[in-house]
C-alpha cells in the first residue's frame, strides 16, 4: 500500500488498534529473569535466532529463560547501546519490537556492530549461512 | 560501520549499476523517483552510479515487493516487524514487505497512521547493503538496523560515508562530510501498532 502523502492516507481501513505487529506480543515479557519459563520465550529466541545471536538448533526452542537466552540478550544489548543487563527490561524490549531491516546483525558468527569489535564476543555453535 | 563476511564488493568493472523494479509490482513513477533518490545519497559520495532499467531480470539490482514466504528462506511478517531486506555484493536482490504502510512523499512524521514508513528511509538502509556495508550500531547511521514508523532518515552519516568510501574510494565532487540535517530523525511515535 503506497500512499502518495499523507493526506491520501485513507481513513479506512485503518487497522484497528488490536492488530498488532509482529514482535508486540514480546513485551508480555517485561521483568523476565533467567531461570523462568515463560509461554512464547521460544518465540523471542526464533527472533534472536532470526537475526543471528542465536545459532540454529536441532530442537525446537524452548519456553526457558536460559543461558543461551541470557548471552544473546547481552550481545544484542552491546549491539544497540543498551545497559547490557542480560534481562529482558523495559529499555531493551522497546528495541526489540521497533521496525527493523531483515538483515542479520550477526552473520556467520561475525558481528557487524558493536559486539564484533570487542575481543570478548565469539559464537559457538553450528550457523545457518544464507545468501545475504 | 561494518560490511559482509569477506568483504564483498562490487568490481572495478561494475561501478555503474542498473537498477530495474519487478514488472508484476506496476509501481508508479512516484513511487520508483524513491528510490532514485535513495541510489543518489550513495552515488553522491562514491564514484558509482545508478541507472534505471526497464529490463528487470538483467539489471544489477532487482528491486520487488513481496507478501510473506517469497522463496528465498525469509518470509515476511505483515505490517511492520521486518520491513525489508538485501542481498549482499553482487548479488544484488532487494526486496521489501508489501504490508508494510509506505509513505513515498511528504512527512511522515506528521502521519495518522502509526504503522506509516518511509519508503526513502528504508530504501537508502538497504542500498547499503547491497553495495556491502553491514548493519551499525551508531545510532544515527543509516546502517543502524532499526527505524520507528513515522520516522524520516535519509542522510547518510559519517558512519555510513566513511564505511562506503573505505569500499570504494570518493566522489570527486564530494565535499568531505555529512549532511548535517536537523530534520535527520524526527519521530513522534515509538512504533506503537
């Protein structure tokens, strides 16, 4: 849907205040701690796995805060200036659901931003390597 | 700034570049000026140059708008989330979310609808990639991987000037800095759906 300027915006159909995109489900998340398990964690960890600060697994992802969590959450708070807290605050988790390019920050285990610059930052683990 | 695994770059002998859209998007000309003018923030500071193409499948860069899964392992997701993305050199595919609320003139920030995205905005971030920057994390870079609805962003920074011309090298009629644009990132919502 192109609309030429802003006032050709149409009134209709706006979407209605309930549809949300597709990350807003995430904020559910706010003062998660490592340790729990939460319904849907799997899903942030599709996200981080999406944008490569989690590298693929055999299984699927599951609903537990765990350590794999904890590190991308750190790397990804390194990467956008964050307070690098490891938990899913409130701060961090307004970066999560902004609109963003598909691209990874994190390719073939190689960091493009922040996290790629410090020597403390190495990935284990099997990455899915893609055309980009 | 950053750029792809290994580097990759367009050769010395493919410095001017055709662009051609998908034929089944029938964008408008309003809609393809967007992106010229995105190719010109680039072509203004490097010695490539961008020309328009008529003949898609045989243009450098493809540029198309999908829905959802378009066979190429990233679907994508609707409106908002992911809005686009690009193929690194010299590969040259660039493909965004046709959901997504494109905005292609006037100002976005003075928009009524929340999920409004500036088509220019994105189109400069992804031409970055494919002329083989990475994703930064200075904020006020283009390359910085994320942009709230109802922002404009289309002036390069040092960041992303001084990580291109380390590719290929200046535009002899280029000035040496940024533009420096008080209207750079004007947002008056953070995204909310």
């Amino acid at each position: 849907r192109f609309f030429p300027n802003i006032t050709a915006i149409p009134p209709w159909p706006l979407p209605n205040a309930t549809s949300l995109a597709p990350w807003d489900a995430f904020k559910k998340f706010a003062g998660c701690q490592s340790g729990e398990k939460r319904d849907g964690l799997s899903k942030l960890k599709q996200y981080f796995n999406n944008f490569g600060y989690i590298p693929n697994s055999p299984t699927n992802f599951s609903d537990d805060f765990n350590d794999e969590l904890e590190k991308a959450l750190k790397i990804y708070q390194q990467n956008f200036n964050l307070n690098v807290t490891g938990q899913l605050d409130d701060q961090t988790l307004q970066q999560i659901v902004r609109p963003r390019c598909g691209n990874a920050d994190i390719v073939n285990g190689t960091s493009s931003m922040n996290s790629g610059k410090s020597s403390s930052f190495h990935t284990t683990g099997h990455f899915r390597t893609t055309a980009h | 700034y950053a750029f792809f695994p290994g580097r990759p770059f367009w050769p010395a002998n493919r410095r001017d570049l055709t662009y051609g859209f998908l034929p089944a998007n029938e964008l408008s000309d309003e809609v393809k000026a967007v992106f010229t003018r995105a190719f010109e923030k680039w072509s203004a500071v490097t010695p490539l140059t961008f020309t328009q193409t008529d003949s898609f499948f045989s243009a450098d860069i493809k540029i198309a708008f999908y829905s959802g899964d378009h066979g190429d392992g990233e679907p994508f997701d609707g409106v908002l989330g992911t809005l686009a993305h690009a193929f690194s050199p010299t590969n040259g595919r660039f493909h965004l979310d046709a959901a997504e609320n494109w905005v292609v003139s006037g100002d976005v920030t003075t928009s009524s609808l929340s999920s409004a995205v500036d088509l220019e905005s994105v189109a400069v971030h992804e031409i970055g990639h494919l002329l083989g920057l990475g994703h930064s994390s200075v904020e006020d870079a283009i390359m910085f991987p994320t942009i709230s609805s109802r922002t404009r962003k289309v002036e390069l920074a040092n960041d992303d000037i001084d990580g291109i011309q380390s590719l290929y090298g200046s535009n002899p009629n280029f000035n040496g800095s940024a533009t420096t644009s008080t209207t750079q990132e004007r947002e008056t919502s953070d995204g909310e759906a």
